[in-house]
C-alpha cells in the first residue's frame, strides 16, 4: 500500500523542515524506498525524543542498564531478557505518543472519551515499565546482593569506633542540610528529616549488633539459598553443565557429573567428573572445570560462577572458596535449582596464613 503524506505544520525533518518538504514533493502515488521507509521510521524516534520527556528518561535508563549489563557480565539468557523488556518499553511509549497525536489532531475540544484512550494507552506503557522493573530486579538481584554481603562483612569487620563515627556523621549531615535549607529545626520538621535519619542509622548498627543471620539489602545470611528463576541467571550455564555429563568417565560408580564455569571475560569452561581405579585419585567435575580455565590463563577472581549437576563436596567447595567465585548454583536432590556464594557452601573456609 502507498504510503500517503500529509502536510502538517508541525512535523520537522531534520531540524529545518527541509526533510518534511522533500517528502511533500514526493507523488503521493509512489511507495517509497526501503531507504525512504527507514528514514520515516528513523525521523519518527527522533521526534519522540525531542519531543517526550519520559522517551528520553527510558533511553537513558536503557543506556545505564546496558552498561550495567556489561559490568556486572549477565549471561545471553538474561541480556535477552534485558533486551526484550527494554524493547517492550519503547515501543508501548511510542504507540501511546502516537496516539495521542492522533487523538489531539482528531479532536478540537475536551471529549471524555478521548481522555480515556489516552489514559489506557498511558496504563499500557506503565505496565511494560514495570514488568521491565520486575526483569531487573531478577536479572541483577543476585550480583547486588553478593556485592552488598561482602561490603557489609567489610564494615562489620571494621573498627568498633566506625559505628560511632557514622552516626556523629549522619547527625552533622543533617545539621549542615537543614541550614542550607532553612527548614524545619535540626531534628523535626524539613528536609531531610533528622529523627528519621538518626533512626534509620541506628537500626543498621543495631542489626550488625545483634548478628550475621539478620541481613538486609537483598543479602542472606549463612545457609539460606536464593532460589533461581528457571529462565534467568544460570540455566544456560547450567544446561551446559548437564549436556558435558554425558562425556563423563565413571565407570565405578556410574554417577555422571558435569560442570560448566564462566569467567568474567564471557568465556566457559567446562569439567566432568574422571574416576579411577584407586577411589581417591578420582576428580571431581567442577575442579575438572577449573582447572581447565587455569590452564587457559584464569586465576582466582577471574572466574564469576559455575553451575554443576550435583551439589559439591567438601574438597570441592574449599576450591570455589579459593577461586573466589561468586555463585554456585546447581539442582537438589527434589529438582529445585539453588545458588549459593561460596562462603555460604563453606562458612568456616581455610586460607593459608600469611
């Protein structure tokens, strides 16, 4: 079908509506080009980011997801789950921008009716933000909580004085707000609220007094697993795990283990299990797996997580401590696919003194 162009005041090309002019100039009985399609298409996003604040507030959420993404090394499941949802939000914003330019152009004075498809168009676009929302939080919960334990193992591990320090700190902040402000009295009233704060600072102090079982910000104390959502986080891994098992050597006792280990650079390595004859020169899969990146180059830190078909043994779980991984993630006895960091696998690991 021929694309129709209509002359409208308003629309711009490239900034001096040459663009728009040259389109005008075009038969209306000729289909455009390939070429011309992607510039129509290509002018549309332009005018929804010039246009739009909440366009621009998406892309630059987008951008600072990517990144993120990258830092943090996802895995290809969860960057198309990314991917998918950042799409879903774009498109929903620009459906709903096109139809309420098609509503204003239709429309000349205030109908009922039209605001209602604008606000049901407006829900649409809320729903794919928070379903995106929702994706995130899935996708990153498991680095920021491993990154937030060992920061908060750092601070409880300092000095007893820091505690004291913090709040006298928290206390002059606020006093130093308030009076730039002017508002409100040092501990009521204004912004930001000096009980609240003072509050909120003594409840961290009193959940680091009272002990390593009570966490917080997303983190987990010793011995409680983070479930793994079935189509995020490690399934690819951990599928690659379950397909090198069959390569398994096990002769003995027919128990076929593999692993999979990713390091931060994206690259996988993968191990099974290699029995002998003398039962204790036997080797597990995942230090098969590790010891496959070592001779690759890898050292201790270089190595993000590992996915075996079996829960590790004890051996095993002193070398995830000594690689520094920061996830293990593998299928109990019922199905149910766990994750652990491996501090929690081996709460009292052994480091050779100094």
């Amino acid at each position: 079908m021929a694309r129709l162009t209509i002359p409208r005041t308003w629309l711009r090309g490239n900034g001096d509506g040459a663009g728009e002019q040259e389109r005008l100039r075009r038969p209306l009985g000729r289909a455009p080009s390939v070429l011309d399609s992607f510039n129509f298409a290509t002018e549309g996003i332009i005018h929804v980011l010039r246009t739009h604040r909440n366009m621009r507030v998406h892309f630059a959420v987008a951008i600072a997801v990517l990144v993120a993404a990258v830092w943090v090394g996802v895995s290809k499941l969860e960057l198309i789950a990314l991917l998918l949802a950042i799409a879903f939000v774009f498109i929903t914003e620009m459906i709903n921008s096109a139809l309420e330019q098609a509503i204003d152009v239709a429309t000349t004075s205030f109908d009922p009716l039209a605001k209602l498809a604008k606000d049901v168009a407006a829900g649409a676009v809320l729903i794919a933000t928070v379903n995106a929302v929702a994706i995130g939080y899935l996708v990153f919960s498991g680095a920021v909580a491993e990154r937030s334990t060992r920061l908060l193992d750092r601070l409880r591990d300092g000095p007893a004085n820091l505690t004291l320090i913090a709040l006298v700190l928290t206390i002059l902040v606020v006093i130093a707000t308030k009076a730039y402000t002017g508002r409100g009295t040092p501990l009521r009233g204004g912004l930001p609220s000096g009980h609240a704060a003072l509050a909120f600072a003594g409840w961290m102090a009193a959940t680091y007094v009272v002990g390593a079982q009570h966490r917080f910000l997303g983190s987990r104390g010793a011995g409680h697993a983070r479930r793994v959502p079935t189509l995020l986080v490690s399934d690819d891994l951990l599928a690659r795990a379950t397909a090198v098992a069959a390569r398994a050597y096990a002769p003995y006792s027919n128990y076929l283990v593999g692993a999979a280990v990713r390091a931060r650079d994206g690259r996988i390595y993968e191990g099974v299990n290699v029995e002998n004859a003398a039962y204790p020169l036997g080797i597990c899969a995942e230090r098969t797996a590790i010891a496959c990146a070592v001779v690759e180059g890898c050292r201790p830190g270089d190595l993000v997580e590992i996915a075996i078909t079996a829960s590790p043994c004890g051996g095993c779980r002193q070398w995830l401590h000594e690689f520094r991984l920061e996830r293990v993630t593998f299928p109990k006895p019922d199905g149910e696919v766990v994750s652990y960091a491996p501090d929690e696998l081996l709460p009292e690991s052994w480091n050779l003194p100094a």
